[in-house]
C-alpha cells in the first residue's frame, strides 16, 4: 500500500499493469492503491497511460500481465458487464445517454427488473427517489434527456450507475461542460458519496479540482507513475511538473499588459437563427472584433456559442443579421463561404477537432493542408504538389511541436494535444487577420495547454483579432481581454477582463445574473 492510501482497506489495488499496443507500451508495470471510501485523483499528459489503465479495470482492456484487485481478493475482469458485477461504473466524458428517452427510461434501460413496462418504472422510480433523497443527486425523471440541462445529464449518468449497484465510481473529466457553480454541486454530491464508502476514482486534466475534491492523487507520465501522494502533501505546481518533466505555467501572467486593441477587424449584428425544429439558437446576437484583442465567449455548451462560431466561419447561414469583414458585408442570402472567409484571411480551428478539423485517416500532411489546398502553393494545373506540402507539414509540426514529427502517420494516430496543435497551426500559421477558435484545449493535457495559450497570446499581441469560445472559465480568464457570456442563445453580458470574476460569470452563464451594460468603447 502506498503512502496514498495507508490506513484504510484498499477497494482496488491494480498490480504490475502491463499493456502495450504494438510499439506502444501504454502501461508500465503500474502499481495503484486506492483506498475505500476515498476520493482517488489521476492525472497525466495525453498519452501517459491513466485512460488505458481505466480501461483494464473497466474490462475494456485486459492487461498482457499484472493482476486486478477489489476489496483485497483477485478479480478476472474480462468485460464491463464482470465490472459492474463487482461494483464498478464509469461515466465516460461523452455522456451515454438516449436523448429522445425520459431520464427514467435511460436509468433503467438494459436492467428493467420486471417484463412489465409500467411495473419497472414504478419499481426504479421508488429506486430512483430513494437514491436522489440519499445523494443528492436530484434529476427530473419524466423530462427527455434532451429537455435536461448539462448539469442533470450529469446526475443522471451518476445516477445510472449508483442504480447498478457502484461502490467504485470511475469518472471521465466529469466537469468538462458545467459551469462553475454546477461543479460545486457535483463536489458536493461526490463527498457525500465518499461518506457513505463509495470510492471515486477522477480523472481530470484540472489541477485545481484535484487539490480541492481528492484525498490521494496519482501522477502518470510515459505510460508509468511517477508520483503517488496525499493531496494535502503536494500542490498545483509541483503535480503539473510531474505530468510534463519540467516547470509549466497555466493562467494569466503576472502584470500582464492589457490588450492595444484597435480598428475592429470583424462586425455582426443582430445574428438571429433558428433550427430545423423551429427552436431559437442565436437570438439577435451583435458582436465586435478588434485588432489585437482576445475576446473570451463563456457559457455552457449548447447555449449559442458553436452556432455563432459556424455563423462567423461561413459554415451555416443566419436567418438574420449583417457580418462585415473589413470593407465586406454580407447578409443573407448572400452570406459569407468558407473559401471567402480563407480569402478574406479569417481562419476557424473548430470545437471538435475530430469531426471537423482532421480527417482520421488521412495521414498528417493532408489534414494539414484541407481547406487550403487550392492554393497556387500547393496546386499547378490541376495538380497537387504533395512535396510542398509534406514539407510545409514538417515545418508546421517543428514550431507548433507536434509529436511524433511524421508528415505520413495516420491524424487518428497522433494524441487529442497533437491533434489539436495540427489544426492550430495550419489556420494560425498563414498570419490570419481573425481567428475563431471553439474550446482550444478541450481533453488537452497541460503541457499543450501551456503552448496552445501562448500561441494565441502571440497572434493577439502580433495584432491578429482572436474570439475564443470555451466551457473553461480558467481559460477565458487566462486569455481574454474582454468577455462575452451566453445564455440561451442571447449574450446576457460583457465585461472587461478586469471586472470579471468566476463567480460572475458562472451566474451569468446560468442566466440568475443580470447583464452588465457593455461601455460605449466596447462596441465603438
């Protein structure tokens, strides 16, 4: 047992974990305690191994050798299903849930105890009331889930396993898209679960969460632990240099300067747009971009923000509203394409870089130069010229530090960070005069956070215009110059970066904040 964990029973205990894929040794003889009833944190780059090791005590894996323990005997884990037999959930970062099902309907999904329809949801209901009574854990069960905010999506997946009998509790960057204050009742929920002996196992890219919510945390670097303490024996700084190897810095420098912003550089007004269902996702939307400025968009996804960013990027066309671009107008519909966008030197790194930014099996030097390929640099009479384009991929992945340096390794073979450097420097390399850019270093390890955020501080101080959209207020905090907050569709407020607090914010993001008037200088 480890210091970590010493003096309380261990509920899991995973042994000399070896796994490789390939060439890849993803686990390295991993050790890992984790006491009973406490709250265990593991963090670690992107590609470290944590994800991996999850998996073999999930049962989605199975580890080529080493042993699993749960309450100090053996266990042979060869599927989820033996996972939740011994007491084992998880609730993945991309919640597992039927959006046209009621919340009831999804919990009791796959476990109905009875043949009877009516009678199951009578029986899982006094279940259910029982267990949010118990926890907390409050969700309204004959709402669709797609009718449920964020936050109670959140619940219920919790829920769901708690169902299924959990006394482990595995969660996946559990507070990636809740505001601040729906963090704080998730925290709040996860100590009263570790009351009652349930042991949580988090796993987060988010330091601060780890030192406020964590009895012990384990570091991973290189697919191997490299620390194991009590949180309250270590601190923020001392674990981010155990996940990269070196000193890091995330947040907002010192004496930072504030921005010289100048002429705007991009204008819309009144964005108005609506979805194939009718529903309003941008209502009337107005908004500035000035030269040498990074202007922070915060809200809970799904509140307007992507549509705004597909608007700007000329991706889909508002049923309402002007967009000038220098001395370009457009207006429906007539309304801005993607090729005049590159033209008019406005580039867009997308919110999902997976779906939208690379194509997974194109090799690294094509996903680097889409959108771009028609250039007379790349294209000659009909012709791709792939030499300067392997050669421009190389020179991209040596500034941006894109790992592993080769131009011909499948996109869906380099890490999310890798991944994500990729799409940043082929739309931030060609100088762009406007940048948007949807949530930079989401599932991002801190190393890549570090030079994401300097990355874009450099395009806003060489005088690039940058809107940045993120669910992380500590990024918007770190990076804006000035906020926008959406709620609805609307933006509900804007603020000057020195007048912003997390508190503030998260209350305007819920909407239970009034909206404090923009100055007159914010949209001269």
């Amino acid at each position: 047992m480890t210091a970590a964990t010493a003096g309380r029973s261990p509920a899991v205990a995973l042994r000399g974990i070896d796994k490789r894929f390939g060439a890849v040794h993803a686990n390295r003889a991993v050790d890992l305690t984790v006491a009973a009833g406490t709250v265990h944190g593991i963090v670690g780059e992107n590609g470290a191994g944590k994800s991996t090791l999850m998996s073999v005590l999930y049962g989605f894996y199975q580890a080529d050798s080493g042993r699993v323990e749960i309450d100090g005997k053996p266990a042979d884990i060869r599927s989820a299903r033996d996972a939740i037999a011994l007491g084992i959930g998880m609730v993945h970062q991309h919640f597992m849930l039927v959006e046209t099902f009621t919340a009831l309907d999804n919990v009791m999904l796959g476990a109905e105890p009875s043949w009877s329809l009516s009678r199951s949801r009578a029986t899982v209901r006094a279940q259910l009331d029982t267990l949010m009574h118990d926890t907390g854990l409050v969700v309204e069960l004959d709402k669709t889930v797609a009718e449920l905010p964020v936050g109670q999506r959140q619940r219920l997946e919790i829920l769901k396993t708690l169902y299924r009998g959990a006394r482990i509790l595995i969660l996946d960057e559990p507070t990636a898209v809740l505001t601040p204050q729906e963090t704080d009742q998730l925290f709040a929920t996860l100590r009263t679960l570790r009351a009652g002996g349930t042991t949580v196992l988090l796993i987060t890219h988010k330091l601060k969460e780890i030192m406020a919510l964590t009895d012990a945390v384990t570091v991973m670097r290189g697919g191997a632990v490299v620390l194991d303490t009590r949180t309250r024996d270590t601190d923020i700084d001392r674990l981010a240099e155990a996940m990269v190897g070196r000193p890091v810095h995330i947040g907002r420098a010192a004496g930072q300067a504030p921005s010289n912003a100048g002429v705007p550089s991009l204008r819309a007004e009144g964005l108005t747009w609506r979805d194939d269902l009718g529903v309003l996702r941008l209502d009337a939307v107005s908004l500035t971009l000035r030269a040498g400025e990074i202007v922070g968009v915060a809200g809970v996804s799904g509140n307007g923000q992507s549509e705004l960013l597909d608007v700007l990027a000329g991706l889909l066309e508002p049923d309402a509203g002007s967009l000038e671009i220098g001395a370009h107008r457009f207006t429906p519909p007539r309304w801005l394409r993607p090729d005049q966008a590159r033209a008019l030197h406005l580039a867009h790194v997308p919110e999902d870089r997976q779906r939208r930014g690379i194509v997974l099996p194109f090799p690294a030097w094509e996903s680097a130069v889409l959108g771009y390929q028609t250039r007379a640099r790349y294209a000659r009479g009909g012709w791709l010229r792939q030499p300067v384009m392997r050669a421009d991929t190389a020179a991209m992945m040596e500034r941006y530090d894109v790992r592993p340096r080769d131009v011909g390794l499948k996109s869906a073979n380099f890490s999310g960070g890798n991944q994500q450097k990729l799409v940043l420097a082929r739309e931030a390399l060609p100088e762009p005069t406007v940048l948007l850019v949807g949530q930079p270093t989401r599932g991002v390890d801190i190393g890549a956070i570090e030079f994401i955020h300097g990355r874009l501080r450099a395009m806003r101080d060489g005088g690039g215009a940058v809107l940045l959209v993120s669910s992380e207020l500590d990024e918007v905090l770190a990076l804006a110059d000035r906020v926008v907050v959406m709620c609805g569709g609307r933006i509900t407020g804007e603020l000057p970066i020195d007048q912003c607090t997390q508190q503030r914010l998260g209350l305007m993001m819920s909407g239970a904040d009034a909206p404090l008037a923009p100055t007159a200088a914010m949209h001269a």
